[in-house]
C-alpha cells in the first residue's frame, strides 16, 4: 500500500474533540496501565472514518483491514534480508522453471466466525479479484493444507507479492458478493489477531480474536482513532492520549522527554512530486512533457527542503527508487545514487530553451504562448508534505517555472489522485518489502499497474499513469529469473528509463518517524530485535507488532 497517513482535514480542536468524543472523554496521562485499557493508535485516518473493510479497496478501507483482521500468508520484514514469517502460510517452494509455486498452510486454522480456513479458500483467494495475477493459470488444493499454484511465466521475484500481498479471504463469505470493489464490508471475518467490536466515524476499536492460531493477543482492545492533523496527533502524544503513531515531529525530545514515548527514524520511504505524466493516458497539462519533469527535477533545493520542512531528519532520495544502501546490488549507475541536492536554475532553463519554451516578461516559461502553470496539492494538515510544496514553488520560480502550490481536504487528494485527473501531487511510495527493488518497479511504473485517466488502477499504483513498454518488458525479464546477473542487467535498463523520464520526482527520503508507548506496554521493535517497522500505518507490519505486545501492569 503507498503512504498511509491518510485522511481527512478539519481544525485542530476538532481532531481532539474527536478522540474525547470516541474515547467518552480521556484518561490522565499515567492513571491506567496498558492492561486497563485499549490501545490507542493513530494510523493516519482523518475524520469521517469510512466504514469500510474491504480488503480489495486499499484507498477507502480503514487501516487495520489490512494485517490485524485480514492477512496475507507470509510477513516479509522489509527492514531484514531474513527468510519471511509464516502466517496462514508454513512453507512454500518453487518448481525448477518457477512456474508451479507449492504453498502449505498451517492445520487447523479458523476464520474468525468460527468456519474452518482451509486451502480450497488460499486458491479461491489468489483467483479472485484484483488477487488474479493474469499470467496465473489454475490454483488447486489438493488437500486441506496444500496450495499449488501454476503460471504461464516464472514467478521467482514476484514471492514477496504472491505471498506477501495478498490478502486471503473467505470463500464462503466473498463468493457471495457479486462487486467485490463497491463492497463496504461493514462486518468482516478474516483470520488476523483482531476482529471488529465497534465503529464510529472518529474511531473504531479491535478485540482480541479468540480464533487466532496462535491464542488471542495480550493486548486485548486496539483502537484507531481518527486525528487531523499531525500538530493533534503531537499534543496527545504529550498529555498521554496515545500509544503509537507514525508522523513527522520536528522536535522529537519534546514527545519523549517525560520517558513514556520512545521514537525510531527509519529513513525508507520517497517523497515524490507526483505527475499526472503520460498524455496516451489521458494526462494533460505541461508536466506531459519529460522536459518540464526534467527541468522541475533540477530546478528544486532538495538539501534545503530536508532542512526546512524535514528538520533535517530526512534522507537522501533516489531516482532508481531502490532503497540505498540495502539495495546497493541493484543499483546499475552509481551516478543515479541520489538526485541532485542543490538547485541548479541555469540548468533547467537551458532544458526548457532546448525543448522550445521560451521565458516571458513575467519571467516564466511557455511555448506557443501558453505558460507553464502547474497545480501542486498535498493535504492539508500534513505539516512537511505543505512545508515542501511552499518551497518547491519558490525554488521553481527561480527557474522560471510557475508551480501553484495548495492544500486539500481528503476527497479534493485521494479522489484524483485514483483517477488520475492532476498535474503534480506531494506523494509517498512505500518501499519494496524485501531488499529487492521489484515490486517497487511492478506496482508504481508499469503499464499494467495503471489505468486510463477516468479510470482506478486495480491491479497496482501506477498512478502516475506512466507507460513505458521498455519498462514493462525489463519487469518481466526479472519476474522471471533467478539469475542476478539477468535480474541488474533489468532493472539497469529500468532505472535508466524512469531517471530520465521522471513520473514520480524524488524529493526526500522520508523522515519515517514512529512513536510509542514503552511505559504501558512491552514487546515494540527495538535497534537489537527489528523484526519488524514500528510503522502504524504499515500494512501487515503493524498487526504483527501488536501480536508481539503486552501491557504493563502497574
């Protein structure tokens, strides 16, 4: 899933008032211990939550659909190099050519309404929906336990998808539904740690699943709680309101002072420049053209971008969109390590000038006498993504490139951003959840990972409607092979097309900053035991965590 820190926007007070409202007012900081209570957990929804656990809906669906009440087989640590951890999966295995995956799950596993979880439901999930890969030929359960999966092409670096992203549901409930995309799910059965116990639109709260495999959780209620704006999320993390959050905090000493909060930084996730980019695709506007991208791409002080809206706790983007160093292996051109970090207008407008524009008395660019005018947006609330946007604007219009920076409700980002009717968008990718950069390649630039402007991609998050055939045809050389040497020279021929073509332009390697609650509870991730990223707003990641945790009983 790509960044969730989600939602919607409205006042500070209001974000407060919500939380107050759904917890039925709110308890002193250090009066209950975690065992006395949910909790508490901000993965990013804003105010309305949509009531909505639909697994096949990754823009609508609430956060803990994803990992604590429905599962994929296997967790992929995308912080470790480790073998993956078995879910409803115990084993898989792969034939000789990569084309017949075998896939054992876990006996006697239970939905949590009580129905047994067998095979027949792991090969009716790989077959349904956005599940359906299309090179898939036939998924059979021979027995109660066994998966056999056959596919018309090799299969060996898309695991991590298969097994990793899927998201396996229950047959006898969805091969009822008739449009698994306009599903709301109100009242999901799924196999995770949690199931729901109730729902409001501020927040809505998990309990334990008695069904479990491995027992219930000790952390018996959870709570996800809708908050609309880091600065609200910051004050209830000071006065003891929250457990775990995953946002941007300039000054994180004023969070963790009193000793309750601990923090990590893993710097993993891009923040791009998104671009409505392929006119083929229905795009329009000036940022269609590569120049213009190439030009932007120049054009902005990254450095002081990290410094004045990232604090300086951001790192250093690259344009491969591999995760450095982990995936320095991959990496074809040591020259597109990172992009560039400081501005360079004389450049820009030399590409500008190269490519037919011309600067006008106002001093920007156009051609044809229509200007260069882009539309910039990123939620409001969002406090560096808004930070970013100011400054790129100014940093543009050294080069002569007009960019409109604004701030947005939830609906004015998410909805066009689905469908495509934008020019550029402050963005997060998520990082490829094992050091290999493939899905990353798979999900955000290929053509089958989009859709025409109008249009939601449903297999993917190409949103950015980037087409490009020789990406497309490399993504399909290195889903094929085990073999490195054929796997760097693919995503060589990758990074080269999308550094040049710029549809998502690196800013920052996101501050991926978490904060949680060692005081009341016990088991979180640490730098000797990362078995996982202490990101509530992960998918699967953060259900895992809470499986590992415990209150502390005072």
């Amino acid at each position: 899933m790509h960044d969730n820190r989600w939602r919607k926007t409205l006042p500070l007070v209001a974000g407060a008032a919500a939380l107050a409202l759904a917890l039925g007012g709110c308890t002193p900081t250090g009066s209950a211990s975690g065992g006395d209570r949910p909790l508490r957990m901000w993965s990013g929804s804003m105010t309305p939550i949509t009531n909505n656990f639909n697994p096949f809906a990754v823009d609508t669906a609430t956060h803990m659909t994803f990992g604590a009440i429905y599962e994929p087989l296997f967790f992929f640590n995308q912080l470790s190099d480790e073998a993956p951890v078995g879910l409803i999966g115990d084993s898989f295995e792969f034939n000789e050519d990569g084309t017949v995956l075998t896939v054992k799950i876990k006996p006697d596993l239970k939905w949590s309404d009580g129905e047994d979880l067998t095979a027949a439901d792991v090969a009716f999930s790989l077959g349904y929906g956005s599940n359906l890969d299309p090179d898939m030929v036939s998924a059979e359960a021979p027995d109660d336990t066994t998966v056999v999966i056959t596919y018309s092409s090799a299969k060996f670096t898309a695991t991590s998808l298969i097994l990793g992203s899927t998201w396996i549901i229950p047959e006898h409930i969805w091969s009822e539904i008739d449009d698994y995309m306009t599903e709301t799910n109100p009242k999901p059965v799924g196999s995770g740690p949690y199931t729901l116990k109730s729902f409001t639109d501020a927040a809505y709260t998990l309990e334990a699943n008695p069904l479990f495999r491995d027992g219930p959780p000790k952390v018996k209620e959870v709570q996800d709680i809708g908050i609309d704006s880091n600065q609200s999320s910051e004050d209830l993390l000071k006065t003891g309101k929250l457990d775990w959050v995953g946002q941007f905090i300039a000054n994180p000493d004023g969070v963790t002072a009193n000793g309750r909060i601990s923090t990590m930084n893993q710097q993993q996730d891009p923040t791009v420049i998104m671009t409505c980019a392929d006119t083929a695709m229905g795009c329009t506007g000036a940022q269609t053209d590569p120049a213009v991208r190439q030009a932007l791409n120049i054009a902005i002080d990254r450095a002081a971008i990290s410094k004045k809206a990232f604090a300086g706790l951001s790192g250093e983007s690259s344009p491969s969109f591999a995760l450095l160093p982990r995936d320095e292996k991959w990496l074809g051109d040591p020259a597109l390590a990172t992009s560039p970090q400081a501005p360079d207008a004389a450049s820009a407008e030399g590409i500008l000038e190269a490519a037919g524009y011309s600067k006008g008395s106002d001093g920007f660019y156009g051609k044809d006498g229509v200007a260069i005018e882009l539309d910039l947006f990123s939620p409001d609330g969002w406090t560096d993504y808004n930070d970013a946007a100011k400054l790129i604007s100014a940093q543009a219009a050294e080069a002569g490139i007009r960019v409109n920076a604004r701030t947005v409700s939830e609906a004015e980002y998410w909805t066009p951003i689905s469908t495509g009717e934008f020019q550029l968008a402050l963005y997060g990718l998520t990082q490829s959840l094992v050091a290999d950069p493939y899905s990353n390649y798979d999900q955000y630039f290929t053509t089958t990972a989009s859709a025409q402007v109008g249009e939601e991609p449903t297999k993917g998050q190409n949103y950015s409607r980037y087409s490009n055939p020789v990406v497309d045809e490399a993504v399909k050389k290195a889903g094929a092979t085990q073999d490195e040497a054929i796997k760097q020279q693919a995503y060589a021929a990758i990074q080269t097309e999308i550094a040049r073509d710029l549809p998502y332009i690196p800013v920052v390697l996101n501050a991926s900053q978490s904060f949680f609650n060692t005081a009341d509870f016990t088991g979180w991730p640490s730098e000797s035991d990362m078995y996982a990223a202490p990101l509530p707003y992960l998918s699967t990641a953060s259900a895992v965590i809470l499986t590992h945790l415990s209150p502390v009983t005072k």
